[in-house]
C-alpha cells in the first residue's frame, strides 16, 4: 500500500511562480486526490483534519507522509504549470470532492 502512495504518478508536484512552495498533488488509496504544501505542513484530506488539527493524536496524515518520503527519496513527479492550470487542477479536486 505505501508503494502506491509512492509511485508516480500518484504523488505529483506542481511549480508556479513561487518554485519555494511546490504544490503536491497525492493520488489517495480511496481515489481521490489531495493537495499537499510541505512548507505549511498542510493537506486537504479529511483525516488530516480531523486526527492532526483536531484531535491531535496525530502528527501527519498519510498523504503528509508520502510528500515527505518521496522529497527523501526523490520519487515524485515534478511539472512546471502556469498559475491558471494549478488553478484549475484545484479546482477539479474540488469538484471531485462534491
């Protein structure tokens, strides 16, 4: 299972603008996908809200995890997007999410 949290390209990473703050794009084992940002130590998965921010009996939630590992180990997929199209690949999660 931790393996395909890994592979590409399940966990993506998108560069706007501001290459300091890649945008992670992870491939969820339920099929969805979450959007990561390492720098803030934030993710948009459920569980990321409720177990690390609410309750706290958490550090980080899986998809947190897998950025971490793949940054270690250098296996994600890295693309260079215009603001527009990092929008609109948010705005798909978003929908998704609907």
């Amino acid at each position: 299972k931790g393996q395909l949290l890994l592979a590409p390209p399940a966990l993506t990473s998108f560069n706007t603008s501001a290459p300091q703050d890649w945008k992670r794009v992870v491939l969820g084992s339920s099929g969805r996908t979450y959007t990561c940002l390492a720098s803030c130590h934030y993710c948009s998965c459920p569980a990321f809200a409720f177990s690390v921010l609410r309750k706290g009996d958490s550090l980080v939630c899986k998809h947190l995890l897998a950025v971490y590992l793949s940054q270690v180990m250098r296996t994600c997929q890295q693309l260079s997007v215009s603001d527009k199209q990092l929008t609109d690949i948010l705005s798909a999660e978003k929908t998704q999410e609907a």
